[in-house]
C-alpha cells in the first residue's frame, strides 16, 4: 500500500470537506474488499484530512498525528477484508484513529501542554466574517487570526477526550449515535460529555468574549 500523507501538515490542508456517510464509502469499500487499490486510494483520499485532524486534535504535534494518520489506514487496510459494514466505514475509521492516538499519548506519558495548530475551527472561505468585515480586508484576517489562535489556546486547555469530541461533533457534523459508536460510549455519556466540552471551551473563553462585548 502506498504511503498514506495528507497534502500538507495542516487541518485545512484540503479545501473540499467530505461528507462522511455519502454512499460513495460503500461502493468503495466493496471495490478495495476485492482487491481494487485504486478504490483504496480514494478511501484514503476522502477521509486522510479528517483523521489527520482528529489524531492532531488528540496528540497535539504534527508529526505524531501523521504517524497516526499512517497507521490508522495500515491498520484499516490490514483489517478491511473483516469489515462487515455493521457500521458506516468513517465511523470504523475515526474509531480506529481515536484510539490509536490516545495509545500514542498515553505511551507517551505527557501533559496537555503542546499547541494545536491554528486554524482548527475556523472557515477560510467565509465571503463575510463574524464582524462584517470584508474577508479580503486586512481587518478581517486579523479578526480571523485572533479568533483563531483564542479558538486554539481554548482547546489546549480541554482533555484529549472533550478535545475530540468537540471537533468530532461541530466540526465533522456527527450525530450523537454516531459519536457514541466512534467513542464505544453510550448516547447518554456522549450528550454528557459533550455538554461539559462546550462548558469548558466557554469558560476558556470567557475573558476573549467578555473583552470583544466591552
């Protein structure tokens, strides 16, 4: 198999999102299951940007989270013939990257203190920005940068847990069963779980907000 390398090391490395549950998966999946690279390297191609930004999201360095992302395809690769389609293939997959990157921090024994890079949740192709502000103006890359790197600093601050799940959820757009099948939690930890995600990343910002309101 080729080696798997998104096309730049960054989250935004891609302009076009990927739906995850398109039914394109399907026909691919079963394409790859009979031998087909090809499908395989288009599998990986829809989906190497989404994992790249789910294991960064949790390992908090890029070179960690292209090792992950390397391995987490291996091991889909290695695995796909087994792949029963019980569940959507991305589900499989970002389970997959989830644990591997929480092994690798875990191995790795350290704290939370590595910075995300930026640009994790922001829009770059928005036409009009938050405040609007042309988006071409310099005035609104520099909202866009500062709101970026408080975005970041916000999530540095969260466990690798409610780090996931946050991106999993307003960034990728999952549904609360397909969290709980990505996470192997019950629906009723995800809400949970989610609720205090959002709590903490308001309370990290507090101070930002409260000075943007003044």
């Amino acid at each position: 198999m080729a080696p798997v390398v998104p096309e730049a090391k960054g989250p935004r490395a891609s302009s076009g999102r990927v739906a995850p549950g398109e039914p394109e998966d399907a026909a691919l999946v079963a394409r790859a299951k009979a031998g087909d690279a090809a499908a395989f390297r288009r599998l990986v191609e829809r989906h190497q940007r989404r994992v790249y930004q789910l294991a960064l999201s949790i390992v908090k360095d890029p070179e960690e989270a292209l090792d992950v992302t390397q391995e987490a395809f291996v091991k889909v690769h290695q695995n796909l013939p087994g792949f029963k389609g019980d569940a959507a293939f991305f589900t499989w997959l970002y389970r997959i990257t989830y644990n591997l990157a929480v092994d690798q921090v875990r191995k790795a024994g350290r704290g939370e203190k590595v910075p995300v890079e930026e640009n994790t949740l922001t829009d770059e192709g928005a036409e009009v920005d938050p405040y609007g502000v042309s988006s071409q103006s310099p005035q609104a890359a520099t909202l866009r940068g500062e709101l970026s790197r408080e975005l970041t600093r916000a999530l540095s601050t969260l466990s690798e847990a409610h780090r996931a799940i946050l991106l999993l959820r307003e960034v990728d757009g999952l549904s609360y069963e397909e969290l709980a099948q990505v996470l192997k939690v019950p629906k009723g930890t995800v809400m949970s779980r989610l609720f205090h995600a959002r709590h903490k990343m308001q309370l990290a910002l507090k101070g930002y907000l409260d000075d943007e309101g003044s």
